[in-house]
C-alpha cells in the first residue's frame, strides 16, 4: 500500500520504519525535523511517564522496550543504549503502576542523600541525536518538508497522523495539552555515567539525570503551557534544577547549553482509526514517553494498514 506518515518526530520515523519492514511504500511529510522538533530535546530514556491509559501504556512500553534492547544488543548506530535506572521511591508509593512492563525491578537503598529507598531496574537509553537520523536512514526516500492543513487533502491510500501536539489543529482535538520540558545539557563532572536517576517524589519539582556519551541531560519540570510561547529556557527552572542536583550531592560538569521542549500530552495517547474517514490513522498523545511506547504503537498502526487494506480480486 501507498502509506504517507506525517511528522518526523520519533513517533512518526518509527511508525514509518515500522510501515517500511512491512513492505509498504512509505512517505514522509513533516513541517520540521531534526533538532526542530520536540523529540530532540528528550533525554531520552525508556519510562513511561505523563501518558495512559495505563493497561495500553504497559503493552505499548514492553514492546517497545524489547526492540530498543535488540538495537543495543545488535544496532550501534542506533544510538540506543541499556542503563541501570534509579528511580527515587516516594514515601509509601509502592511499585510504580508501569512495573509490569520494565521486569527485574528491584528496591534499593537510595545511592543519594536525603532519600531512603529506591527503584533500580535495566532500560534502554536513546540518544535523539543519533537515533532520529538513523531512523531516516532506514526509509526509502527522505522526508519531505511539507506543511499540511487538511488531512483528507494528505495522498496515500492509508494516511498515519503523527503530528504530536499540531493534531490539535489537524484532528480537532482539544484533550491534547502541551507540557512544557526544560533540561540542561552539562559535561558529565562527577556524576556515574553508567546510571540514570529519576526522582518524582515531588510531583511540582520533578528531576532527572539522564547520561548520554559524553555529556548528561539534568531536568526537569512538566508545566501546562500555551503551544505556541516562545521555547526560551526559565532561569528560574535552571536554579531548580541546579538547587535540586546539589541537594542529592550530584556534581555535573559545566552546563554545555540549554533546551526545552513542549510535551504533547493527552489523557490517553490516540491510536485509532478516524471514525469519520477510515483512510486516517491517528498515533499522537505520546506525552512525556514518545521514546518509550514509539515502536509499540507503531505496531498498532501497522496492524491498523493492514486491516484497511483491500484483499487482492481473485478472479474465476
Ligand atoms: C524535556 C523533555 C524530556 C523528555 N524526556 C523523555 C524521555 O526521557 N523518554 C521518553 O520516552 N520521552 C521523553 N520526552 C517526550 C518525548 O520527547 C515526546 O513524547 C515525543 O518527542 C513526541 O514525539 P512526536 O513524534 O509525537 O512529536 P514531535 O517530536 O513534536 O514531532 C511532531 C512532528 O509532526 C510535525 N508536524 C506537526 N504539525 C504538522 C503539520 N501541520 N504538518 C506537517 N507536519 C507537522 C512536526 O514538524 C514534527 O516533525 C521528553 C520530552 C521533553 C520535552
């Protein structure tokens, strides 16, 4: 089949990768690529986080963690890579609700001050930077860089709408909301570069270190935001973070440089046929997880093409 993906973030090069594979002629339409979009800012681990609903997030998440392993195991310049994850426990929390979907999940003493016991388990890390542009490179034609208005006017006989928070516009969808992200980039300092470490104790004062090669991705902070504000860097998110890091007894290296990012977050991520034109297969609503659930909805999508399609005419 003809397929055309829009978006070029992670979650529209995967679902077109997916599409590839399975032998469909797939294109690309984006408005932005690369650096310009939301997924290049992302640390980017594998965690499900700001995203539902919960039992598809689990099967969506397994899936996809199992084939960012295989990458790590098999795919170097895939830029994916497997940590041990460290995620700080809130008082009373309990396992976190996505346990199920990251085995060996084990409790530990925090390996930071101030906090008594935490999460450790194995997870893939993606490094965007190298991971975007391999994805590209397994497509058989570039990505076009094409701004669209109307998804009916979009060619192909299945249409996947990948947008991330631009669906608001194209699927008139109003439950998307946009999170606003902001890390800093820092040299890698004192800081055990071999461990991520998430710490969600305070919902308002989230906080991540995410290392990544030679440099580590500190955040962060989730915060309801307008689309389109301008994506400059809070000063005032910056000295959190750094207050944050240093009341743990972390010690990065110098901040190399700051970024930040709008989150396309909706109660449950959308991967669905449009009920109102059976050409359009929505895959957007990623949240704070795009990495983490990317291939596992893009099966979904897969499975969505294949159910569209028209069997051959068998003649008699
Ligand atoms: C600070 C921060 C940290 C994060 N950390 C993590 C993490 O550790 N792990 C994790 O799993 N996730 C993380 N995320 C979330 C993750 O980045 C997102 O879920 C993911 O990037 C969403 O991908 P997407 O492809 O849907 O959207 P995007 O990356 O925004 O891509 C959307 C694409 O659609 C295109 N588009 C939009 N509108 C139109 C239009 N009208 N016509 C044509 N093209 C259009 C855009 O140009 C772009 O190509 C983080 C996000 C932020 C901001």
């Amino acid at each position: 089949m003809n397929v055309t993906v829009v978006g070029a973030g992670v979650v529209g090069l995967t679902a077109a990768v997916t599409l590839t594979e399975a032998g469909h002629d797939v294109r690309v339409l984006a408005a932005a690529t690369g650096d310009a979009t939301t997924s290049a800012v992302a640390g980017a681990i594998w965690m499900p986080f700001e995203c539902g609903p919960r039992d598809a997030v689990n099967r969506w998440s397994a899936r996809t963690r199992v084939w960012l392993e295989a990458l790590a195991a098999t795919t170097p310049e895939a830029g994916v890579e497997l940590h041990d994850v460290v995620q700080l426990e809130p008082a009373g929390a309990g396992r976190p609700w996505w346990a199920d979907a990251a085995p060996a999940l084990e409790r530990m003493p925090a390996p930071v001050t101030g906090a008594p016991l935490a999460w450790r388990f194995r997870a893939p890390r993606v490094d965007p930077r190298r991971h975007l542009p391999w994805l590209a490179s397994r497509l058989a034609r570039p990505v076009e860089i094409a701004r669209v208005t109307r998804l009916a006017d979009v060619p192909g006989d299945a249409v996947v709408n990948a947008t991330g928070l631009g669906a608001r516009a194209l699927a008139a969808d109003d439950a998307l909301r946009a999170l606003y992200g902001q890390v800093l980039v820092t040299a890698p300092g004192a800081l055990d570069v071999r461990t991520t470490l998430s710490d969600d104790r305070d919902p308002d004062a989230m906080f991540y270190v995410i290392p990544r090669g030679d440099e580590v991705v500190i955040g962060g902070c989730a915060l309801p935001r307008p689309d389109d504000d301008p994506l400059a860097p809070d000063p005032e998110i910056r000295a959190r973070i750094e207050r944050h890091a240093a009341r743990l007894g972390l010690a990065p290296g110098p901040v190399l440089r700051e970024r930040a990012g709008l989150r396309p977050a909706r109660p449950t991520v959308r991967v669905e046929r449009d009920p109102g034109d059976p050409r359009i297969i929505h895959d957007y609503g990623h949240g704070g997880a795009g990495y983490t659930l990317a291939r596992g909805c893009a099966e979904d999508v897969r499975a969505l093409v294949a159910a569209g399609q028209v069997p051959p005419r068998v003649s008699t």
